[in-house]
C-alpha cells in the first residue's frame, strides 16, 4: 500500500513537472525523465511526457534495420477506416539514401542531420474514406491523411517506448521524395520522420488552455 502511495506520488510529480509553458526549442533546457534512463520498459505516461519533437540528434547513435522493423510491426497495429491500412513507409537507412532525404527537406536539414533513419510516409489514395471508387462523405481523401497521422503517433509513441527520439517532419519537397523512392501516383507524400537518439533535453512546448480546446455538454 506505502509502495503504491509513493508511486502515484512519483507520477503526480513527474506530470507537473512536464507542464512548463515554452517554446519547443531545439537543445538542452532542464532534464527530463526519460524511458530509456527511468525503467527498461517505461510506462504509457512516461511515453506521453518524454515523447518530444527533437531537433538535435546524437551522431555516435545508430539503430540498426531490425529496430526498426520491431518498430514498423508495432505501427501496424494502428487502426485505420475498414481495416484499409492505406499507410506506407520508405525507410533511409544507408548513408546514400540518409544523405539525399536530408537535402529534401529544407529547413529541417540541420535539425535531423545526426538521425540514422529518416522515413518518409505515404498513404495510398482512394481507399479510406472510399467505396466502389467514390467518397463516401465530404471528408474525402482526407480519411487516408487522418489514417496515415494516427499511423505515425503510433510510430512515435513506440519510437519512444523503444528509447528512440524523432521529428515529423511536414516541410519537406514532396516530388523530390517521390523520385528518390519511386512512390507511384497512386500514394501522396505526407511526413519525413526522423528517427535517432536526443543530443541533449529540448524544452517543453506551450499548450493551449484546456477550456479553449475542450467542449463539455
Ligand atoms: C504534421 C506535423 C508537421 C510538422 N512539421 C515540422 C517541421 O517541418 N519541422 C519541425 O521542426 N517540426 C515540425 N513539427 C513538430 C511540431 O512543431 C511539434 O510537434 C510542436 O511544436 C509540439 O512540440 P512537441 O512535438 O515537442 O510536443 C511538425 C509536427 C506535425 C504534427
């Protein structure tokens, strides 16, 4: 009983700690529990609070293709309208193909240059939302952008179960992803995301008031 007490102690500690108002900065601000430091097998909340977008990555870090199997097989537990799984994934993993990613995402360059995965995600159109060929409400084909974000927060979920960091990434030169992959016609382009291990602990993002974003009837 005094062991549990002591834990959700921990846990009401850990919560408030995250809810500093900020700027979701780049590199080292105040230290922050994380998985991998805390418990081999961290807990959901714990995911939760340490899951942040990381833009300064550990050079001396890699993740090898089978991590990022384990990972990708985990996401495909995601659901999607009817069971559509309209998402796809295009992994860089070789340094050819981490180096041509990199110069295909502007800005972002600088940010993600240390991650040794980059993945860029595609959902295949016509098929959530869709039936016998015609959208089944005014939402269209964004059902398979709203499949493919529900895809990718389970990516960075387990990424952050696994001890991993990364950054979705929306400022990115779709055509040029396309001919680097040969992704068909038939898929469009959404996030890169990067993939690597935190350089340092980033600063804790602002959130909206709870009110303003939430509606009780
Ligand atoms: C669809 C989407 C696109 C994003 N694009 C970028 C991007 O191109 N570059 C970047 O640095 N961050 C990008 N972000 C990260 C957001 O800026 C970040 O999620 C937000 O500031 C909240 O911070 P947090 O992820 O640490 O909670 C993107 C996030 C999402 C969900």
């Amino acid at each position: 009983m005094y062991k549990k007490i002591l834990f959700c102690a921990a846990m009401a500690l850990m919560v408030l700690s995250g809810c500093n108002s900020g700027n979701s900065g780049n590199k080292a601000a105040s230290p922050a529990a994380t998985p991998s430091a805390s418990a081999a097998s961290p807990t959901f909340e714990e995911v939760l609070k340490t899951r942040r977008s990381i833009r300064s990555y550990d050079a001396s870090k890699k993740i090898t293709e089978a991590e990022v199997r384990t990972l990708l097989t985990a996401v495909q537990e995601a659901p999607s309208w009817a069971n559509q799984q309209p998402t796809k994934y295009y992994v860089a993993i070789g340094k050819e193909k981490l180096e041509a990613v990199q110069n295909l995402v502007g800005g972002n360059k600088d940010r993600i240059i240390n991650a040794p995965v980059l993945i860029v995600s595609t959902f295949e159109k016509g098929k959530s939302g869709f039936f016998d060929g015609k959208a089944l409400n005014e939402i269209g084909e964004g059902w398979g952008a709203y499949d493919n974000g529900l895809s990718n927060c389970y990516l960075i979920m387990q990424a952050r179960a696994m001890g991993f960091d990364t950054l979705i990434m929306g400022m990115r030169d779709s055509d040029g992803l396309r001919k680097e992959f040969n992704i068909p016609a038939e898929e469009t382009v959404m996030a890169v995301i990067a993939l690597g291990y935190r350089a340092g602990e980033p600063k804790q993002p602002g959130h909206r008031p709870f009110d303003e974003v939430v509606k009780f009837f």
